[in-house]
C-alpha cells in the first residue's frame, strides 16, 4: 500500500505552493518600491532615514551622545545656498537689544521709563553674530561658579571699586571672587537669610519662589539655591555696571528688570516670597504702586522682606543725607500702604523687616481702597501698571487660602496645582495635565539619551523657550541646574500653572529681545515655539536671538514638524552651529522631529574658518 506521505497527488502540490511564495515575495517587493516612491499614504520624510556613518567628532563625546537607536534624519534642501551670518563690531559684545543706552536715553527718566523694555524696530534689528570677547572661557561649574567667575568673561571692575567696603564682588588674579556679601548683609548672605529664616518658614518646603527686586549681582539668590529655593532676580541696566551680566556667570536666574511704568512680566499670586535689600525702589511715592505690583505677584500667605531705608533711620539719617522728619514720614507711608494690603508685620530689627500677606480677603477691612477693575491680573505684557489692589480670589470660610493651598515642594512639583483643579486653565484638565508629565519624563529620558549630559552641572543655566505646564522643567528638576520657563504672549497663558508647581518663568514675545545679556544660557529647549510664530515674525530673527544668548559651546534642543524643522536648519547651518536631526522616540513615522545643535566656540578676532557640516 502506498504511503499517505508519498503519494502521486503530493508531487503535484509541491510546485503549486512554490509559485504561490515566489507571488507573494513579488507583490511585496512592488508594495515597497510603491512606497518608497513616494506615492504611499505614509511620511515620506520620515522614511528617509540615513545609515549612522556620519563624523560623530562634530559633537564632542562629553557634550552629546547619539546612541544606535536614533536614527538621523536626511533634510530636504529647498535652495543650493545657505545665508552665512557674518560678525558683529565688537562694541555688540554686550549688545542687549532692547535695553540699549542710546535707545534708552530718548524716554522720559520719570518713573524709571527710560530703563524699561524699548526693542528696535524690525529696520534696526542687528542681524548679526555677537562673539563673545577674546579669552572667553565656559564659565566655572555650579557650585563653584557662585563664588568665582572668569575676568575675561564680564570683563568690567567699576563694581569692585564701588562695592569694594559692602563685599559685592573682589577682583583677584584672572578671575572676579563674589564673597556672598551685600549692602544690607556685610555678614554675608547666609547669615543673612538666617535671621529671615527665623520669622520665614525657609527650610520648610512651604517657600519654594522668591522674587529679588533690585537685585545687585543676586547674592541674595544665589545662597538660597542651595536651600531649595529659586529666586526671580532682576535689576535695571544702568550704571552699576552688568550686574544682572554677573548673577547670570555666577549661575544664578536673574533677567534685566525694573519697577517703573509697566506690570512686571510675572502672573498673579506667583511668589511665596519677595525681597527689596537697599533696592532703592521709592515704595512710599505713587501712591504705594509699587507695594501694589509686589502684593499682585505675591501668594496669599507670602512673604514681604525690606531691608534698608527708610528702616533704622534714627541711626542713618545723617548718613543718607535726609532728615529725621523725611524718613519718619516715608516709613509711616510704607506702614500705611502694608496695612491697606492686609499685610501683617511679623519683624522688624535693626536694618530688617518682614510683612506677611494674609491668606485671604476675609479678615481685610479695607476702606476706601481703590480694586483694581481688570478680569484678568495675568494679562501685564506691556500692560500700565496701576495704583490699585488686585482683589483676593474668593474663598467659603476664612481658613481657607485664596486660590487654592499648595503641597510643599517638592510634593508641589507634581500635585495638580490649584489653576487646574480649580478649572481655571481653559482646555487643560487634571486627567490632561497629568499626561502632560508622562510625557515630558518620556521626552526627557530621550533627550537624556541624545545629549549624554544633559542632567549634570555641563547645563545649568537652562532656558525653556516655550515652556507650556512646565513639564519639561518638572521631569529635569534637579539641585544641579535651574531652568528659566518663558511663556510666550500669544500662547495660552500657563505661566500661574508653571509658579504653582514651584517652578519660574517669564512672559515674553519672540519676536523681540529677551531681556537679558549675550553668553547667558548653556541649554536652550523648544517644544513647538517655531509652529507657534511661523505667521508671526521671521525664524531667522528667533534664531539669531538664540544664538545671542546661548554660550559658546551650548545646546540646543527642538521638538517640531518636520518641515518646519528643515526651515530651522537651514538658517542654523549659517549660524555656525552643528545640528543633528533625529527621528521621534516613537519611530521614523511620527512627523515630529528632534532637532539638536551644538554652538561654536568664536571669540572676538576668529576668522570665520570652516562652515558646520549637518548630518
């Protein structure tokens, strides 16, 4: 009998299955010549993926890390030639644009107008490259750059002279040394925040923000970094002579800043505590304006620390030139405008005194005091600022906080914060915010894995240009670095979001100068800014203020589409910088693209050498 594994009919069935599998490798092989064509429905940008054999030295090993699992991205050339940026004179070392002296010098000195934000228009912009100044040297790593910076870096003495008696900053060998002294605080600022520390719960979690109002070179805010507290530091460009310059060397958050005629750059109810150490700030004239501004930014519970005149003015009158009547009458008025406030004094000893905000409007009997009309005390961009009170958001009974209570941080980092539970944030719910932080701690631990540093003390001074809920900023969070969260103006305004979880920021528009000095950033971070101001102002002009303030040597990181992201490359290879782009951590078939780029070093004299290569 024959076999039912050998028999005539399986003989027959054999050549039939192997036509059938050289169809199917067929029809395969024509699927993906279809594709790749071009004419399929998938990405076909996404599908340009190169082999890694590019020159991995453009990226120092130190500096950035791509990792076999990132694949680069081919771009897509839409012109042979490249706009190569040339030089600036070196009178721009130091260029700020919208902070400049002669601009400055047209406005009225009233009111400190002349020292606020005056940006060029869009026929003056300098649309050129600031070197930073021969000898530049990358500035001392975090925690040592709070005491020593390089000469060659912010190359001015004038406040070493006129500092020298109050501990400001010293000159020694090729390097400025910043003993931690201030005017108000000879000691040194630790001592310093000792003394606040025994009326203001500082080590607790409970404070976490803090505003330095005239800050000098930010002592003050460098010694509470070490105490788990970020400080909003800012002082005028004027004659004391790049002082904000120096707060940003020595590693400290800081911007150019003035009280004057316009609502500071800040949401409401954003600090848990604000600081005026002899800041030279006329608390007792328009009204009390300023102590008003201060009440708006502050959080129902928060903290109020003046130190300097008019305090102790029976021993310092004659020294300040003033009579007793004077100061008398100036501190009375402070008294007055802190009790209208409904702000309660907790100190006052010697130079020192400290007010606290009540956590509510409940207990307030204010009379005659003129409320502030607007619905909205966030929306300051440019806005006047006005002698009025911003009234307390509402509250059931008197033991409850106005706007909501805060965890202390770093609890606060991740709880949702009172803005979003309270639905105050339109489109943003707590199931959405806490995706949100998913997804940034996904977007990080993949960033972490492109720049092999990123994380450590290589990127401290962090600046994230479009900063949303701050998540990028929570998933970085880490005693070695800060990062300064700006929201841009015609972004949703997310700001309140970012100071409740214990973070800082800015309010800016990105079609101007940031207001700060060149060389002050070593990381500068994206998440969609470019899509946001394609119809809005040119790339170029973003990219050139980018490149003003971003260190020789720092780092770049965007997350955008794909075509928008090409457009952005092709302007950087003119910038100087090496770029990389690389493919979403979900794979080559998501649109959105990681954009990565290094800054060259170039210094005043350099000839321009040998032009970035992009891979």
């Amino acid at each position: 009998m024959a076999s039912k594994y050998h028999g005539p009919h399986n003989r027959t069935r054999r050549p039939i299955s192997i036509l059938i599998v050289i169809g199917l490798c067929c029809f395969c092989y024509l699927v993906g010549v279809w594709q790749k064509s071009g004419s399929g429905k998938g990405d076909k940008l996404a599908l340009q993926v190169t082999a890694q054999t590019a020159d991995c030295n453009i990226f120092p090993p130190t500096t950035l890390d791509f990792e076999s699992h990132h694949n680069y991205v081919e771009t897509v050339e839409t012109s042979a030639t490249t706009k190569r940026f040339k030089s600036c004179e070196t009178k721009y070392t130091d260029y700020t644009p919208c902070h400049e002296q002669d601009r400055a010098m047209k406005f009225p000195r009233e009111n400190m107008v002349y020292r606020e934000r005056h940006c060029p228009p869009d026929d003056e912009k300098l649309r050129c490259l600031i070197l930073a100044p021969k000898g530049y040297t990358t500035p001392f790593p975090w925690p040592k750059s709070r005491d020593y910076a390089y000469y060659a870096n912010v190359p001015y003495k004038h406040l070493t002279v006129e500092k020298a008696v109050q501990n400001w900053v010293q000159f020694q060998g090729n390097v400025f040394k910043f003993p931690g002294g201030g005017t108000m605080f000879p000691r040194g600022a630790d001592a310093y925040i000792d003394e606040l520390a025994s009326v203001i719960p500082i080590g607790s979690g409970m404070i976490r923000t803090a505003l330095d109002t005239g800050c000098g070179v930010a002592s003050w805010g460098a010694y509470l970094l070490k105490r788990n507290i970020q400080a909003m530091s800012f002082a005028p460009k004027d004659n004391h002579e790049a002082q904000v310059q120096f707060a940003l060397e020595r590693g400290v958050p800081a911007v150019i800043g003035v009280l004057g005629s316009i609502s500071l750059p800040y949401p409401s109810r954003a600090f848990d505590m604000s600081h005026c150490s002899r800041c030279l700030i006329p608390w007792a004239s328009n009204e009390g304006m300023y102590m008003m501004e201060v009440d708006r930014v502050l959080r129902p519970g928060g903290y109020w620390i003046l130190s300097g005149p008019p305090l102790n003015w029976k021993t310092y009158h004659k020294v300040w030139n003033r009579t007793k009547e004077n100061c008398r009458a100036e501190q009375k008025r402070i008294e007055e405008y802190a009790e209208l406030l409904c702000w309660e004094k907790k100190y006052e000893k010697g130079d020192v005194a400290i007010w606290r905000k009540n956590i509510n409007g409940k207990s307030c009997r204010r009379t005659s005091a003129n409320t502030c009309q607007t619905k909205d005390a966030d929306n300051v961009w440019y806005k006047k600022m006005e002698a009025c009170i911003t009234p307390y958001p509402d509250v059931k009974n008197s033991d409850e906080v106005a706007g909501g209570e805060l965890k202390k941080f770093p609890a606060r980092l991740f709880a949702v914060p009172p803005r979003i539970s309270n639905e105050m944030v339109p489109g943003v719910t707590v199931e959405s915010y806490q995706e949100d932080n998913k997804l940034w701690k996904k977007h990080v631990a993949s960033y972490k894995r492109a720049v092999s540093l990123l994380g450590t003390t290589r990127y401290h001074n962090i600046m994230d240009m479009n900063a949303g809920l701050g998540g990028f900023a929570a998933a970085l969070d880490s005693p070695k670095l800060w990062v300064m969260n700006v929201v841009p103006t015609i972004a949703d305004n997310t700001l309140g979001v970012v100071y409740e979880r214990g973070l800082i920021g800015i309010y800016h528009d990105w079609c101007e100068g940031f207001s700060t000095y060149p060389r002050t950033y070593d990381l500068l971070h994206a998440n969609r800014l470019f899509t946001l101001y394609e119809d809005k102002c040119d790339f170029e002009d973003i990219l050139l203020e980018m490149d003003r303030v971003l260190r020789p040597e720092g780092a770049v990181i965007l997350r955008d589409g794909v075509e928008v992201l090409n457009k952005v490359r092709k302007i950087a290879a003119g910038l100087r910088w090496e770029t990389k782009l690389i493919d979403h951590e979900d794979g080559p078939l998501v649109a959105e693209k990681i954009f990565i780029a290094v800054k060259q070093y170039f210094v005043e004299g350099d000839e321009d050498q040998n032009t970035p290569t992009d891979e």
